[in-house]
C-alpha cells in the first residue's frame, strides 16, 4: 500500500515552509546518526552501520530543501529533482559531489599555509615549474585514487543499506550479524565528514559575516547565470534508468583516467 498523497510535499512548500521542514529532517538525520552509535556500541553493526545511511539520505534532503528555504531554486528550477525524495541512488550521487567537495577543502585548509610558506617572496614559475608541476600531478595522483573509492563505496551504499537490515540469499546467506566493526567504522568515518560538511554549510547561512553572506548571494547568481540549475538537471537523467547505476561507470572512466597520469 503506497502512502497517501496530499497537496503538499516537499516539492510544493514555500521558503518558509522549507526553513520548518529541513530542521525536522536534519533532527531525524542527528537522531539516526546517534542511535546507530548507541547499536554499535552494542554490538549491532549491521544494524547502526544501516542507520547510518539513513542518516545520509535524511541529510541530503534536508540540505536541498534547507538550500530553497534560504533562496536557491532547485526544486523549481532543476528538471527530476523530485527524484531526490524517492530515489535511493540520486541522494547517494548528492553525498558523493559533496563528500569530494569537502576533502577538497579539507585539503585547501592544510595546503593554504603550506603554499604561502613555500613560495611566499621566493615564488619564481620558470625556476619553480618542475616543482609545481610534480607536487600537482602528485595531488592529482593521490586523491584521484581517494575519489574512486568514494565513488564506489557510494555506489554500492544501497545493498550496504539493506544488508544491514535484511537476510537475503544471494548465492549464500546474507544476514546483518555478519556486517563487522570494520564496515561500521569505515561508514561512520564517511558519514561524520559529510554530515560536518552539511551542518557548516547550513549554520553559514545564518552567518552575519559580509564576506560569507555575500558568498552565498553570488552563489545563487552563477546557479541561474552559469545554468547550474539545468547541467543538474541533465545528470539527474542518468539516475533514472533503474537497472543502471552510474556511478559504476563513473568509477571506471576515474580508474582509466588515472591510469594517464604521470606516476
């Protein structure tokens, strides 16, 4: 029996029926990222490891409409966006974008002082070019590999997901008493980076900082100005065919290019 659908939903709330709803999704989200702490601490990995990604699928809604609710136009202005509400794969291809983007600053953070202490007055391209040129193609090498995980555990979350909670057989039994600490802590250590990474992002928008305030309004410019709302759209496509998961291909097409790079 599916559930019962009213005038209002996720697609049809104003700005400020969004402002209400992302703090209930992001309140379920922290409460499902706490209960699987209290199952791990007791032995049921399986179980906190599938509370975990529920977690994140709470979080990925609650980012979207936390977005509209403060002026972005996803829901409006991005074609299949109301997939996200329905569709397992889509919000595990939101985690993904934002779990790359919050090791690239992460990574930002810590290569900041390192670049201005290095090349601070001393900066020469033709005397340093090799240098630079080794110490990227170094980076690219390194955390090309580090996305190419993401994007395969990502891409495998929903069988996690219900491996955490199910028994199934699938050429031998598959139960959630055989889902380790290992599996749990590698999923934790993915979703507590991601779910930082969300909860600064929305706490920004109640920044009084000009600099971070101002940020945000030029972002919601290039969404409408650079298309973004469209080229969104149009990687939403790809997530619609149901026996198809393309961040398998994508994993693929990062493996050969890799494999290009200069070791």
């Amino acid at each position: 029996m599916s559930k019962p659908k009213g005038d209002k939903n996720y697609m049809t709330l104003n700005k400020t029926e969004c402002l209400v709803a992302f703090k209930y999704l992001q309140d379920n989200a922290d409460s499902l990222f706490n209960d699987a702490s209290t199952l791990a601490n007791s032995g049921s990995y399986g179980h906190a490891t599938s509370l975990l990604i529920h977690s994140t699928e709470e979080y990925m809604k609650a980012f979207i409409i936390c977005l509209d609710g403060n002026g972005f136009q996803f829901r409006n202005r991005v074609p299949g966006i109301d997939n996200l509400f329905v569709n397992h794969k889509l919000r595990y291809g939101l985690a993904l974008i934002l779990t790359l983007l919050a090791i690239l600053i992460d990574d930002f953070k810590v290569l900041l002082p390192h670049i201005q202490k290095t090349y601070k007055l001393t900066f020469d391209l033709k005397r340093d070019k090799e240098q630079i040129q080794n110490e990227i193609f170094s980076y690219m090498n390194l955390r090309i590999q580090t996305a190419n995980q993401e994007v395969r555990w990502f891409s495998e979350a929903e069988f996690l997901r219900q491996d955490g909670l199910y028994v199934d057989y699938v050429d031998e039994i598959r139960t959630p008493l055989r889902i380790t600490k290992t599996n749990y802590d590698e999923t934790l250590l993915r979703i507590t980076r991601l779910r930082a990474f969300i909860l600064d992002y929305i706490s920004s928008f109640n920044s009084e900082e000009k600099i971070i305030t101002q940020g945000l309004e030029n972002l919601k410019v290039q969404f409408s100005v650079e298309k973004w709302y469209e080229k969104i759209g149009r990687l939403i496509e790809l997530f619609k065919d149901n026996n198809k998961n393309p961040l398998v291909d994508l994993s693929t097409l990062i493996s050969k290019f890799s494999n290009e790079l200069p070791n």
